[in-house]
C-alpha cells in the first residue's frame, strides 16, 4: 500500500516513526552504522558521527572551502559563444570536493570530461528511479534478468570499483607510521579515517564490505545531491540578476581580496543564504522520499495506516503548497528571514528531508553550496539562456531532461 503525502502537518509524523524505520528506496545502502553512539570510549577515535548529521566530521574547519570551480577551466567555459550545460560540469566539481574533503583523495575529475564514476551514478539513479515506477521490475527475479537489470548491475560494479580504489589506497597510506601519527594528532580526522579505524566494544573494526557500503552512501549522495542543488541555484540567480547582484555585493564585502572563504565566513552572508534557501524550496535536490512504517500511526485528521505501509512524501508539491507560500512560484528570498520563518510550521520546508532519517551529511551539503555559490558568484555572471529552458526531470535526484543551460561571463 502506497500512500502519498504533500501536508506539512502530516509529515511530522515521520519524527514518531523511529530509528527503525526503513527507507524502501535505499534497503542495503542506508543501514545502521556502528560508527555511532555505540562506538567504544576507548575506541582509537572516540567521535560521535550518527547518520543523523556526522557533526563532528562536518564542523571541521577544512571541510568547507575544499569546494571551488577549477579556475582555468571555468575560466576557458566563459570564452564559448554558446550557452554551457551546468549539471556536467557542477557535478565534477562537486565529486571532487567530496573525494578532498572527506576521503582525502586528490582526483582530477574537474578536467575528466569522461569520467565512468559520474555516468555510473548517472545510470543509477535512472533505474532506480524506472523500477520504482515499473511494477513488474518490484520483483527482484524480474529485474535482475531484464536489460535494465543488466544495466543497473554493470553500473553497480563501477561504483564500486571506484570506492574500492578510494579505501584501498586510503588503507595502504594508514599502513605508514608518519601518517598514523599525523592521523591521530587531527582533532578533525576524515570520513574514511573514522570508518577504517573505528572499533567496536571487542575491538573489531569494520568489514571491508560495511566500510564500502558506508562510503559508497556518503559518496554517492554527496556529490549527487549537491550538484544538484548547486545547479538549480545558477539558474534562479541566472533568472533573477538582481538577487544575483546582491549576493555578489555581499560576498565580495566579506571576503574581499581573498579567493577563499573561512569558517567564520558562512555565517556574513545571510542574504547569500536566504537566496540558496529559496532555491532549494522551489527545486529540491530530492523531490519526493519514501518511509515503510516500522509501526501504526494515525494522522492529524484521524486517518490510522498500520505497521509495513509504504509513505511516500513529495517535497516538492510540499514546498509548493499555497496555504504555506504565498504565490509559492515566485523566487523570493526574504520568506527565510528570520521575522517570516519565525511562524512557518517547522516541516514546510525539509530540503533534507526530516527525523532520523534525515540527510546524513545536510550541514556539510548546506556549507558547500553556500561555498560553492559564493566563490562561483564572486568571479563569474551567470546568465539565463532564453532558448534552452530546463525540463524538469524528477528522478531520484531532481534533474533536467535537456539540462541547465546558462553563459557564464567574467564579473567587473
């Protein structure tokens, strides 16, 4: 049974759900991680890191700023005659702040314009998304032996064998004492270091398969999901240039001559802020979400739904909902100023989702794209393209069946 939700009162009901809830659309990725409340004091890391936000992994000073356009590459993208396509070029960007900031992997994926990790993602979240919504394909017997199966396998596999060559080469650097010792004087260790030396009450550390399922999660949602994001916020700024204006008018007050930000930076640019809000309200990187119920519950109207139904909760017809937003398809950043956010029902706006199974990384999503955004807007003007309009293509992942299209010009 399939329920779908589009009320901000409902949706609170996901926070009595509980931690045991399951999220049909992730079974085998999203698991309880050991990495957890349930880690050892003694543990060679003793850090608290939840999939209700990887605080500590998130809060460390060099996370934010390891998130920028490769210069000479977007510089060379301002010489074209013809408008670029944005999501291609975001999405390197960001599997490459991924891979640096959490991983402490040095890629060049900015420049690999072919690169396998990206369009297996691709792949993935495009028949992921085709056997939700082809009944038969439900059926693991019937998916694994049509084409698409095929496909979703061979997709699979260069995934994971991009993460592989990540931990491998991660572990082998572990193996030397000089990077050991630099490893245990961090107060801020990476994502990989946690999971490769977390240790549980015995003493064991992870499986190589739960540390490839951990990181294959962050990785993939990481860079996914805030391409996305990052994406759809070019083209609101490209579409209204005076919140644009604006927004570079306040980055460059905060950062002046610098071209990077510090920690303290994110929290100067509140109009900056308010405008990555709007946008994340109007195209939510994930457009819908879906729950199984681990028990009964009954809404706010009376209605009951027992234990194993599938809830299914569309955040973009919510974040649309005109008994919530006043002329709810107009691009205005001041509805998340403090004075008109203060009575908003505190679940009409859930970019990420809400309860504990929330977005695991949403603060580090929400700093890179004020990084990205800011960095982006400081250098270049960002430009509509009146004749390629997006078709939006709500897939796992909230994309475009044509693309973004955008110019981009060096700003005065």
């Amino acid at each position: 049974m399939l329920t779908r939700l589009k009320n901000a009162k409902d949706i609170s009901i996901f926070e009595s759900v509980g931690q045991k809830s399951r999220n049909p659309t992730h079974k085998g990725l999203l698991r309880e991680s050991r990495v957890g409340p349930e880690m050892s004091p003694n543990s060679e890391f003793p850090i608290t890191v939840t999939y209700r936000g990887h605080s500590e992994v998130e809060e460390s000073p060099i996370r934010q700023p390891r998130i920028s356009p490769d210069q000479d590459k977007w510089d060379s993208l301002c010489n074209k005659k013809e408008s670029i396509e944005l999501f291609e070029h975001v999405s390197l960007m960001t599997l490459d702040s991924i891979m640096k900031s959490a991983f402490s992997y040095e890629s060049n994926c900015q420049t690999d314009n072919d690169n396998t990790y990206i369009r297996a993602v691709y792949e993935l979240s495009l028949l992921t998304n085709m056997r939700i919504r082809t009944f038969p394909y439900h059926n693991n017997l019937i998916f694994h032996l049509s084409p698409h199966g095929f496909r979703f396998r061979r997709a699979c596999r260069i995934a994971h064998l991009h993460t592989a060559r990540v931990i491998d080469e991660r572990k082998k650097l572990l193996q030397t004492e000089e990077v050991m010792e630099k490893l245990k004087q961090k107060r801020h260790p990476d994502f990989l270091d946690i999971l490769l030396c977390a240790k549980d009450e015995k003493g064991q550390g992870l499986s190589d398969e739960d540390i490839r399922a951990e990181v294959d999660t962050f990785m993939f949602e990481g860079h996914d999901t805030t391409a996305s994001g990052i994406s759809w916020i070019f083209y609101c700024m490209a579409q209204h240039p005076e919140h644009q204006q604006k927004c570079r008018e306040e980055i460059r007050e905060v950062l002046g001559k610098r071209d990077s930000l510090e920690w303290e930076d994110l929290s100067k640019i509140p109009y900056t802020t308010m405008c990555i809000k709007e946008s994340l309200r109007l195209y939510p990187p994930v457009p819908s979400v879906a729950r199984e119920l681990a028990k009964p519950i009954t809404f706010h109207d009376g209605r009951c739904l027992p234990a194993g139904c599938i809830v299914s909760l569309n955040i973009y017809c919510m974040h649309r909902n005109p008994k919530v937003w006043k002329d709810p398809e107009v691009f205005d950043p001041h509805r998340f100023s403090a004075e008109n956010s203060a009575d908003r029902h505190s679940h009409a706006y859930v970019p990420f989702s809400a309860g504990p199974r929330n977005c695991i990384g949403q603060n580090f999503a929400m700093n890179e794209l004020k990084v990205a955004v800011a960095l982006a807007l400081k250098r270049f003007v960002v430009l509509p393209d009146p004749s390629k309009p997006p078709l939006k293509l709500p897939q796992l992942i909230l994309r475009s069946k044509n693309g973004i299209h955008v110019y981009l010009k060096k700003a005065s």
